[in-house]
C-alpha cells in the first residue's frame, strides 16, 4: 500500500462578489503498482489509460504540449467524452470501479504527462 495526498487550491479576488480562498488536501490510500508516464496522444484515435478491468483508481492527467495550443479529451473507456484540457490546464479524477479512462487529441497531437493509482 502507499499514500498519495492530493492538495487543491483555489484563490481569486475577484472572480466572485467575495475573494475566495479554498485549500483542500486528502490523503489517499492506492496499491501497486502505480502507471507514471509522459506520451504523445495523437488524433487519429484514443489512448487507454486505464483499462476498464483496472477497478476505481485516480487519475492525473496535465496537457503539456508546448508546440500548439490543442486540446485533448478526457473520456471513459466507452468513448463518451466528459472533459477537455488545453495547454497547461490538468485534471485529477477519481475514477469510479470498472469504467476505464482514455484520452484523445483534438485536430493534432498533443504532449499529455499521466498518472494512474489504483484506488485501495
């Protein structure tokens, strides 16, 4: 078993009547073996990342494509699209038992850096 701790901040002065400052952080429990990696997704068709035999797990995934400003789709292992990332922007998932996750580029190839840790 291992811990991973996932923190979240949000802080604006003026996106909101109030200035808001939100910090989150949970200690999550996950199992091994983790997937790290950094791949190149392309267009043409999707990339699994997590199968949908994997179980819950979380997922980390970041657009850090530098050579152009296309997004990537973050969809279930189905193909039904529930999120989009552009350069820069990331997401972290919890992944619910059995749904699996993939990604695919939108018009162009894109740089994407991912984590997977399974849920214990």
């Amino acid at each position: 078993m291992a811990t991973v701790t996932a923190t979240l901040g949000i802080n604006s002065a003026n996106a909101l009547l109030d200035s808001i400052n939100l910090s989150l952080s949970n200690s999550l429990t996950t199992t091994d073996p983790a997937d790290v990696g950094r791949i190149t997704v392309l267009h043409s068709g999707p990339t699994e990342l997590a199968a949908a035999s994997t179980g819950a797990h979380y997922a980390y995934i970041k657009n850090i494509s530098s050579t152009n400003s296309k997004p990537v789709d973050i969809r279930t292992a189905a193909g039904t699209a529930y999120a989009q990332l552009t350069t820069g922007e990331f997401a972290y998932i919890p992944v619910k038992v059995n749904l699996g996750i993939e990604i695919i580029a939108i018009d162009e190839s894109v740089v994407v850096e991912y984590a997977i840790f399974k849920k214990a």
